[in-house]
C-alpha cells in the first residue's frame, strides 16, 4: 500500500473519532507508558535493520492482589514496575530500547531490545543474562513504598528473539514473538502455581497451620465473654497471613480441606486453653462457659447434611459444648442459595451452635444474611469501626444496627476497636461487646486479664 493511500484511509477511520479516546488507547492512563499499537511502527523500523529481541515481563501474585488490595494499590504496583523498567534504560539495556504495555492497564509489559550497533545479530547468552537482571531488579523492588507486601509479588520473565523473514508481515512476526515470550514466562508461571499448590498439599497434610485468640470483652467491666479464633500459616512463611492463605488455597481446590483443618485445630487449641486455665485458676472465668468464635466460609454451609455431620463428630471427639461454639460467617465467598443455607443453619441452631454475622453494616450481603438467618451476634464491620468518633455517618450506622438488635434480640460486637476515643464512642452509643487491639492483640494463648493498650 503506498504512503498516500494509507494516509487517506487514517483520516477516514480518524473523521469523527474522539481523539480522547483514541489517545488512551494508546498510551496507558495508569503508568504512561506507551501501549503496543503506539511504538509499533518504531520496532518495526529497528527489527528491519537487524536481528533484535523481546523480554516479556507479567506481573503476577500468588493471590488476587486486585481483589484484596483494591485496584488502586494495583494500579500503584504498576506504576512502581514502570518506574523500576524505566529507570534500567542505560544501565541494563539502553536508553533507546523501547518500554511498552500491551494494552492499558496491562500487567503485561514488552522490552524491545534493538540490535547491537556493530551490525551483528543478539546473541541469546545475553539476552537471557539481561532478562535476568531485569527480574532481580524487580523482585529487589517489589514491596517498595507500597501496601502490597514484596514477597507475596511475581514478576514472570520470558524472551524470545525477532528474526527478519521476507515471507512473513513484519506485524505478525513482531506479535508472534511477543506471544513466544508471553509463553516462555508462562512456563515459569506453570512452576510457580505447581509450587504453591505443592506447598498448600503439605502444610494440609502436615497440620501446618496455628490457631490464635482474640478475646471480645465486656464494656461494661472487660470481662471475656469470648475468644476468636484466627488462623495463620506456618510462621515467616509466605502464606502467614491468613489472606494469602486461603486465597492460595481456594486457587488450587483446597479450600474445604484447609477450611475444616482450621476449624479442628481451633477447637483442639480452644480446649488446650480452656484445661489449662482451669488447673491454674480453678472456679475462674474458664468456668463460667466462654465462647468459641469460629469463622466459616458460606461456601461450606453448601454441603447440606454433611456440615451438621462433621460439626457433630467435631464436638463429640473434642468433648465441647455445641453451645458454647459461636458459628461467625464469613464473606469471602457470596451466599448463592438463601433457603438452601437457612435449612442447614437452622439444623447447626437445634444442635445448640450459636450464629454470627461478621462485618454487620458493610454492605446489602450482611443485611440480607441478618434479615433471612437471624443471627444471635451482630460484628459490628471494623471499617465503621474505624475514627467512628470523628465520623457522624458512621456513629448513625451504628445507632441503626444496634435498634435493630435490640428488636430481635441480637447482641452488637464491635470490632477493629484500636484506640481510647473509639472505645468511648461504641460504648456511649450502647454497645455491649468489643473486640480489637485497644484490649489485646491476637494470642496463642488466652489473655487472663484485659488490659487497656
């Protein structure tokens, strides 16, 4: 096609088109960085004059970093990998070689690498040398100056090298390469899921995860009326928090295992805590029946008869009270099935299991999940929890919640509690219970005394 008529086929598809948005396709409104499209034509001049190479960088994570983190401390990962490629232009490649996203909000980055200027064709060994240097210096970097922590951030690398074909479109051969280095960084990616997977297997099979214990006292006196249960993964490891956890978990389909594993585990430490404060203080609170607050994913009230089943083994090999085990839901996953998760709720209730609904308030989910399961504890979301002191619309939320409580015979917690002023708040407003690190931090061992922090 000549010069001419390509130009006259630009302005007809150009008449009419918002250049704004023409624009933002190609450069990308998170990290600036050109798209493909912009900086195709430039590659294709370069990799004419001579053999060159592609290094593909993804950014990748173990969890959903999206999904936990919001998009916006994404976008700042990003924009932080931008940074950290940009600033290797005359160090590791050179200043002229070209950086680009493969389309916006990518987190999928492409290296051109243009050919030496000696005229002779890359050679692999370096290639492959820079590629690494490149993933050390990201890997270095990752966790900088951001939410998200560094260790819990992959960055696959892969190559692949453009060699001039005459019977090949320059186009396709560019974005054949590109889909060569896309797959060659794939397979790193393939190593690392196989890894992690492996890694979830073991420490299910090995009973590698630990329980912790948040007491949720009295207002009124910060007497114990129970302990939360929290699970951790194996200790400095990268699965610790319980978010990575079980994230890393649900990806691999072990979800259920790992579910019930934590759930035996808090009853065994549960019990453990409970003898032992007995023998060192014996007719002490121990003995007046504290409760065990136990989180449980909706997704395992799915199962029908075979949750009421497990719980029931449960209580019988551990010799614990069913009515001193509160059932707190979780939402990590939605409540698909209402009546389906009534039914089974309802059988765990004439077991003698109590029912709580975490972060009460957060959303038209826990509303709806109070309004159908009539829940005996309402945890009030640390979200609102947070400045409630300073923030009117929350302490109103609040007032409404605990209305509603007191019409249904429900019992507030607040939890996330962390300082003095939020304290007075929650307990000048009427709530009962709190829970949060203003009283004690989550412990292996129960607190025997709640003392202000």
């Amino acid at each position: 096609m000549s010069k001419d008529k390509k130009n006259e086929n630009y302005e007809k598809i150009l008449n009419g088109v918002d250049l704004s948005k023409a624009y933002d396709m190609l450069i990308d409104y998170v990290t600036g960085l050109p798209t493909l499209n912009y900086v195709l034509e430039e590659i294709k001049t370069l990799s004419a004059k001579n053999s060159a190479a592609i290094i593909s960088v993804n950014v990748t994570s173990i969890v959903n970093i999206e999904t936990i983190y919001g998009w916006k401390n994404y976008d700042s990962l990003l924009i932080r990998t931008a940074e950290t490629l940009n600033s290797m232009k005359g160090q590791i490649f050179r200043k002229d070689d070209s950086i680009s996203v493969l389309f916006p909000a990518s987190p999928n980055f492409i290296i051109f690498l243009s050919a030496p200027r000696n005229n002779q064709s890359i050679n692999i060994e370096n290639i492959e040398k820079i590629s690494r240097r490149v993933g050390e210096a990201l890997k270095a970097t990752a966790g900088a100056g951001g939410v998200i922590p560094g260790e819990y951030i992959n960055y696959n690398i892969g190559l692949s090298l453009i060699s001039e074909n005459e019977m090949q479109r320059v186009e396709r051969s560019l974005f054949g390469a590109i889909r060569e280095a896309e797959i060659s960084g794939l397979n790193s990616e393939l190593k690392e899921r196989q890894k992690i997977r492996e890694d979830i297997k073991n420490i299910i099979v090995q009973e590698e995860v630990r329980t912790v214990f948040q007491p949720i006292v009295s207002v009124k006196d910060t007497e114990i009326l129970a302990y939360e249960a929290l699970t951790r993964g194996p200790k400095t490891s990268k699965y610790e928090l319980p978010v990575v956890l079980f994230s890393a978990a649900d990806a691999h389909g072990y979800s259920e295992e790992l579910e019930w594993l934590c759930i035996a585990k808090a009853i065994v430490n549960f019990n453990l805590n409970a003898g032992f404060m007995k023998k060192t203080r014996p007719g002490g609170r121990s003995d007046k029946g504290i409760l065990l607050f136990l989180n449980v994913d909706p997704k395992t009230f799915m199962e029908a008869g075979i949750i009421v089943a497990r719980f029931s083994e449960l209580v019988n090999k551990y010799n614990i009270d069913p009515r001193n085990i509160v059932l707190e839901i979780t939402e990590r996953t939605a409540i698909a099935d209402f009546d389906s998760f009534r039914a089974v709720v309802d059988d765990l209730k004439k077991m003698g299991f109590n029912i709580a609904i975490d972060d009460a308030g957060a959303g038209y989910s826990s509303l709806q999940a109070i309004a159908e399961l009539r829940p005996k504890y309402l945890k009030f979301d640390m979200v609102l929890v947070r400045d409630i002191d300073k923030d009117f619309i929350k302490q109103e939320l609040l007032k409404t919640l605990l209305d509603f409580a007191n019409k249904t015979n429900s019992i507030v917690i607040a939890e996330g509690v962390e300082t003095q002023a939020e304290f007075e708040t929650v307990k000048a407003l009427g709530v009962h219970y709190v829970q949060g690190y203003y009283f004690a931090k989550p412990s292996p061992q129960f607190i025997e005394m709640i003392q202000i922090l």
